[in-house]
C-alpha cells in the first residue's frame, strides 16, 4: 500500500482561531480601525475560545483522559489494523477520533499532535494512514533529493476534479511541460504592463479605505474593515485583468464567477478532511446537494474560462515567442496572459489545458495572494518600527512617483517583509506527497507517507 506523507508548519507559538474561514489555511481577520484623530492603525481580530495547548512534558507523563471512542472510531482503527497489519512500528501514533477531521480546520488539530509528539508522527483513520512531518531536514529529503518517488497523491485526487492537469495537481512530468509552456508568458515587458494593473487596483483599494476613513472621521466612529476580504478582492481583481483581460469588479459587487470560485474552494476543503469519498460513488452529483452545487459551481467557471478562450482565439495574432515578447504591451488592448499563451500556441493549442492552467491561476493565485499580504500587514501592525521603516523606504524609492518594475525592484526591505511573512507564515501551511515506493527517510523507515512542510524556525 502506498504512503502519504503530511508536511506541515506549525503555526506561531500563539495561535488563535480565524475569525471566519474559507479554507483551512485561513490567515487571520484583521480589522483597519481608524480614529477622529487621523491616524489609522491595525487591530487582530479573532472569535477563538480556546488557545491550543503546549505540553513541555513527555506524554507519557502528563497523559490526558483519552475521550470515549464511538463507533466510527472503532470501525476506524479497525480499519487501520486490517489494512497496515498491525504493525505501525515505533513511531509516535496520534490517536485521533474521526470528529477531529470536523469543526476546526484541522491543521490545528495536527499542530496539537505536533507540540504532543514531536516533529514526526503516524496518523490514521481508517484507511487513511499518514506520516506528518515538521522536520526540515525529512521535508528536504521528500521535497528535493527523493522527488521522483512522490506524487502528490490526495492533493492532486481533490484537486484534478476543479483544476484538471493544471499545474498544482500535476504529476513531476507533466508540470515540467506546463511550466515550460507557461514561463515564456512572464517576460520582462509583460511584468512591466502587468505593474499598470496591479497599480489601478491597489489605487482602487486605497480610495476605498481613505473614504471610510473620512467617513470616520466625521463621524467620529471606529471604522472596522476585514483585510483579508478586502485583500482578496484586490488579488481577483488583479488575476482576472492580468491573466484573462477581465474585470471581475470584485470591490463593487460579487459576480457570479466569484460565488463559483468561492463555491468550489469550500468543496476542495470538504474533501481534503470527509472521512468517506462518497463523492466518487455513482450518481453522486445527482444524489447530494452539495454535489450538484459544485458541479454547477464549476460549469459557471468553465464557460467563463471557455468564453474567455473563444474570444481570445478567435483575434489571435499568431507568432513566435520571440516576437510576441517584444511587442509593446503598455500600449496593447489585450495584454493579458492568456492573450500571449494562445497567439504563442496559435490553432494547436489545447482549449482543456489552457483552461486547467487559468482555473489554476485563479483558483490558487488570490487566495495565497491575500494571505500573504494580510499576514505581512499583521506582522508589521505587531511591529510599528519595522512598519516605518517601510514606509521611509517607499517615501525614498518612489516618493510621488507612479511604481515600475526597476523601482519596485529597489524595495529591498518591502521585498524582505515579503519573505519572512512567507517564511513564518508560508501559504500554503501544508504539502501532501504519496510515497511511490519503500523509501528511508532519515531517522525514519516507512513505505507509506504524507507529508506537511515546514519552517525550521517553528520547530
């Protein structure tokens, strides 16, 4: 039987739950709270009632009550007995009951077993079994010098129904090929146009916060504002222009497509924790409501993306790469990806394939895009030295000068919030890899393996 392996990052040493959740790597709420005397600042929002516990002593020693195991508990470890032989070995073993996949995103459930057991420990339910790792050095291992005997098992069984051969679901090979494809896309000149939209929507975005805050301020009034939310209206708005050529005007109303994406991200977490694929028995799309919702979910997405590459083929340009990456894309109507990927491809290109690279774009991009930007401000709210110390750097590259790619390029302590907001915070939290064989991982022996990357410094 194969392995899955589970990297995972533990969060901070203070974790609070998220004040609402679209997925189970969630960033938390933060609120923009400003007052009548006109300065603004950052407040952390949480509804958590509980703060997870850190055990210091060894768990045979401070043991807790073991909760009373119902029946799908007991059909679980049956399960695991039958399917591994019994033999799990010596390797720390969390004993979960099958209500710890419900309620709360489980990756705090596992970073609970993490501060329990250690940086590597068996996880089963039923027939489930993982490995989950928060081990930098196993992780490197799996991740890099042992690539070709992973794939991304699970991870790629949720996600293929929404992204197809897209690039995240992808096996090794096949992602070799799109991302040769893909890359020729992100040229210099195409960055350089892509800054114009990234400057009108964030433009977009501060105009919002700066009429709340005068709202405030006249109203002497604490103005409370989601940035997450907002931060991922802004990354749609910003995907959609650079990528399709669309405008899916989130800051104003929720189109259609926007419930869709939202829709099928729900089911993408509802699978990755249900306990029993019952989506994958016959007729299911028909027999479950949600089922049929994600279906209609994804037909909407599809025909956009099918729109979009209709319109676009149809007013092709056809030409080689050299050529097409030295056209003018700040004077060009159409300077989107999508429009370099088809004139790249001309009438060869594949309509499903493209459409899996842009579902993935959408899909993955705006949701690690705004947690990335909510815990870098997060981070620098918690930090008001560093938070000047950005703004000079902004006061003294770009001053009242509109961004371009070389000044942006000159941020070099923006670009280095950027990643250590990354680094302690990475988007994802967690990676899924299925072992392909018997495989020895160091300080470790399994044939079975799933795996959550980590960072070193939370360890």
């Amino acid at each position: 039987m194969n392995s899955t392996a589970i990297l995972q990052l533990p969060p901070p040493g203070y974790v609070v739950g998220a004040s609402r959740a679209k997925s189970p790597f969630q960033p938390p709420a933060l609120q923009l709270v400003s007052r009548n005397r006109g300065y603004t600042i950052l407040r952390y929002k949480s509804t958590a009632t509980e703060e997870p516990k850190v055990n210091l002593q060894s768990s045979s020693l401070d043991e807790e009550p073991k909760a009373k195991k119902n029946l799908l508990d007991k059909a679980s470890n049956l399960l695991t007995n039958i399917l591994s032989g019994g033999q799990l070995g010596s390797m720390p073993i969390a004993e979960g009951a099958v209500s710890d996949l419900f309620g709360r995103p489980l990756f705090f459930r596992l970073y609970d077993w993490f501060l329990e057991l250690g940086s590597a420990y068996k996880l089963s339910f039923g027939p489930k079994s993982f490995i989950v790792i928060s081990d930098p050095i196993i992780a490197r291992h799996i991740l890099r010098e042992n690539t070709f005997s992973y794939d991304k098992g699970v991870l790629a069984d949720i996600l293929e129904p929404i992204m197809g051969k897209g690039l995240i679901p992808a096996d090794l090979d096949t992602w070799k090929l799109r991302r040769k494809v893909i890359a020729p896309g992100f040229h210099s000149a195409f960055l350089e146009a892509m800054i114009k939209v990234f400057i009108d929507c964030s433009e977009r975005t501060v105009t919002k916060f700066e009429k709340l805050i005068e709202g405030e301020n006249n109203n002497e009034q604490i103005i409370e504002l989601d940035l997450e939310a907002e931060f991922s209206s802004l990354a749609l708005d910003v995907i959609g222009l650079a990528v399709f050529n669309y405008d899916f005007g989130s800051f104003t109303e929720e189109s259609p497509v926007i419930k869709a994406v939202y829709g099928a991200l729900f089911e993408a977490e509802h699978r990755s924790t249900f306990y029993i694929p019952y989506w994958n028995l016959p007729f299911s799309r028909w027999i479950f409501p949600r089922q049929r919702k994600f279906h209609s979910d994804l037909k909407v997405i599809n025909n956009c993306l099918d729109e979009l590459i209709r319109n676009a083929k149809e007013t092709r340009e056809e030409a080689d790469v050299e050529k097409l990456q030295q056209r003018d894309y700040l004077t060009l109507k159409d300077a989107s990806l999508l429009r370099f990927l088809v004139d790249m491809r001309g009438a060869d290109v594949d309509d499903r394939q493209l459409r899996d690279d842009l579902m993935t774009m959408l899909i993955a991009g705006h949701e690690t895009t705004a947690a990335v930007l909510t815990w870098a401000i997060f981070l620098l709210a918690q930090n008001p030295s560093k938070m000047s110390k950005a703004q000079e750097e902004i006061d003294s590259v770009l001053g009242e000068k509109r961004p371009t790619l070389e000044r942006i390029k000159s941020l070099e302590y923006i670009r280095l919030i950027v990643a250590e907001s990354l680094r302690l915070y990475p988007q994802p939290p967690l990676l899924i890899r299925r072992s392909l064989q018997p495989d020895k991982l160091p300080g470790v022996q399994s044939s079975q393996i799933t795996i959550f990357l980590g960072s070193a410094e939370r360890i």
